[in-house]
C-alpha cells in the first residue's frame, strides 16, 4: 500500500472514531437513555452515523496528507540535477623571463643552428646518387662555421653591449642571413635531385651551393 492508501485508511478511522466520539457525548448527555431498551442496535445506529459523518472528512483529509506526503518522498528520492560539465584545462601562460642582453647572442646562434638543422634533413630526404654525395660533403662543412658563430657569441657575451651596432652583434647577424641563404639554395638543389638531373646540371647547380656555403671569417 502507497502513502496515499495509508493515508486514506488512517484519515477514514481518524475521522470516523472522531465522529463516533462526537456522538457518543451528544448521546450520553442528551435526555434519556437512548441505549434502552434495545443497546446493540443503538450501538450499531450510533456507529453507522459515526462512519457516515466521520469517514467522507476523514477520507478526504487523509487523501490531502496522502498525496503531499508521496510528493515529499518523490523529491527526496529523485536523483540531482546533472552538474554541468567542466569547463576545459586551460593552463597558466609559461613564465618568460625578462629579455637580457645574453639573449642576443643565445638568438643568433639558434637561428644559425637551426638553418643546419634543417639543411641536413632536407640533405637525409634527397634520393640516393653521387650528386647528393657530393651534396653531403657541401653541407656537413657547416658545423665547423657553426663552430665559429659560437666562438664569436662568447666573444660579444664577455664584452658586453649588444645593440645594433655593435660589430660584434653585426658580424652575427650578417653570419645568420648567410645561413638562411643557404638553407634556401639547398632546397633548391635538392628539390632539382628529385627531377633526375642530368649530370652537368647536377655538378653546375653543386659548384654553385659549394661558393654560397658562409664563411663567418671571410
């Protein structure tokens, strides 16, 4: 049985034992004895009056206690409301640390260093033949240039001052765009290598990059 069934049956006793209460002080105080002569069948008179006056009112209310009871277990028992869901990690920006004139230096070398990188793997990509052997043999004379742009790095460092013309700081930048020109020219060639030169080409096109390779010192 449901609360509202409950509630219902407990209303309709409530309600008739109020009423059968009610009529039972209007009887024993009302003149004569109404039990007499016969007090069963007053007894069923009283408690048939009892049903009808108590029970409709006692149904009723307990109906009301019913329904507003179920309506609070009801709430009390449904499930809570889906928590919208997270907004996505963003996370904090990286510190930087303030610029300091030892970036400079730090800047330059890791353009040229960079350029290298990247002409060796476009050298790695080229197809096997002499000409990329020859290509290799171009290329791997930079690191000794790099060499030097890390020794004249040190020499700006422990001298101190690096704006724009400073000699020093002139020398890097110039080293930088001629590494830059040159990661340019190889691919170029090695773009060429994939079309199957001739070998005049390949050896003209190879003479070239050989003149364009820097040389920090000249």
């Amino acid at each position: 049985m449901g609360h509202v069934g409950r509630s219902v049956a407990a209303g309709a006793l409530i309600g008739t034992g109020a009423a059968l209460a009610l009529v039972l002080l209007v009887l024993f105080n009302a003149p004569g004895d109404y039990f007499q002569p016969n007090p069963v069948t007053s007894s069923i008179a009283a408690l048939v009056v009892s049903v009808v006056l108590g029970g409709p009112p006692g149904l009723i209310g307990g109906a009301v206690v019913g329904v507003v009871r179920r309506s609070r277990a009801a709430a009390l028992a449904a499930p809570p409301a889906p928590r919208p869901p997270s907004p996505p990690f963003q996370p904090l920006p990286s510190y930087r640390p303030p610029v300091t004139h030892d970036d400079v230096w730090a800047v330059l070398v890791a353009s040229c260093e960079q350029s290298a990188r990247r002409v060796a793997e476009a050298v790695a990509a080229v197809p096997p033949s002499p000409a990329k052997d020859w290509m290799v043999q171009i290329t791997g004379r930079l690191e000794p240039e790099l060499e030097r742009v890390r020794g004249v790095a040190r020499l700006g460092r422990a001298l101190g001052g690096s704006d724009e013309n400073n000699p020093v700081r002139q020398r890097l930048v110039a080293a930088r765009r001629d590494f830059a020109a040159f990661e340019a020219e190889v691919g170029r060639i090695a773009l060429t290598m994939f079309d199957g030169p001739d070998l005049a080409r390949a050896r003209t096109d190879l003479e070239y990059l050989e003149q364009q390779l820097p040389h920090l010192t000249t």
